[in-house]
C-alpha cells in the first residue's frame, strides 16, 4: 500500500509539468547586434593617452574627456609637467588643439654625426578602437606649464 501512494504521488508531481512542457508554445528570440564604425574611438581608450608635441617632446597625457549635458566634448583635460605623479597638473584644452595620430610616432637618435629614425610600429589588430598618440600643435612644454591649471569644482 505504501509503494502504491509513494508511486501516484510521484506520478502527480510529474505528470502535469510533463504535460505542460508539451503544450507550452515554443518562444521565439530575437537578439540584435549593435557594432560601432570603425572611426568611432572608445573614450575609456584615450585616458592616459600620451599628448606630444610636433618636435616629438612630451607634453603631458590625457586625464579626462570633458563633455556636455548634450554629450557633445567641450575639452580634454592633460597632465601636464610632474614626475611620476608628483607635481603635475591638469590644464584643459578644446579638442580642435589636438590632433590624434592613428600610427606610432617615430623616433629619432643622434648619435655624433649620424642620425637614425626608428620606423613606425605597425598597430595591433585589436587596437583600432583608439589612436596611438595625441599632437598638439605649436605647444612646448614651457607654454603648456603657462596655461591656466583646470580645477574641479
């Protein structure tokens, strides 16, 4: 008797979710895929991003991409001067003053009368969501250290 009420009360549990898996519609999804352009850059890319001037001298980084409620970038904000951390200081700069390089930039030796010039990198695959470096026209270390410091407020 008691193997025949453990069997029906087994057989009730399972019998209606079997019955229901039966009858239950098939679901349909739908997954779509958003990718961005290939001249779309990741903003999270160009933190750090080092900013150069023509004569290839390093002026400071990338710490922030300022924008407005509208999402449009009002300014780049660059650490400039200091040494490892110590004693920099951020300026802001519109965008239109920086020119963002896709390619390495070149280096050039001089060593007593001959000079060489490294050629460029080539750019990993994967690294084509941001540019390798920042140019910004006319500066020099000193007029960058001049320019009013950027404060949070």
């Amino acid at each position: 008797m008691r193997i025949m009420l453990a069997t029906v009360a087994i057989a009730a549990l399972v019998l209606p979710t079997t019955l229901m898996a039966q009858t239950a519609a098939p679901q349909t999804t739908t997954t779509t895929t958003t990718t961005a352009a290939s001249s779309q850059w990741r903003t999270s890319k160009l933190m750090g991003l080092d900013v150069y001037n023509e004569q290839n001298e390093k002026l400071g980084d990338v710490s922030e991409v300022l924008i407005d409620p509208a999402g449009k970038v009002t300014g780049v904000v660059i650490g400039v001067g200091g040494f490892l951390g110590m004693g920099q200081r951020d300026i802001k700069v519109s965008l239109d003053k920086l020119k963002f390089v896709n390619e390495a930039r070149t280096t050039t030796q001089t060593t007593g009368s001959s000079s060489t010039t490294a050629a460029p990198a080539t750019r990993a695959v994967d690294a084509k969501w941001y540019p390798n470096h920042a140019i910004m026209a006319g500066a020099t270390n000193d007029t960058v250290k001049a320019m009013p410091e950027f404060k949070y407020d």
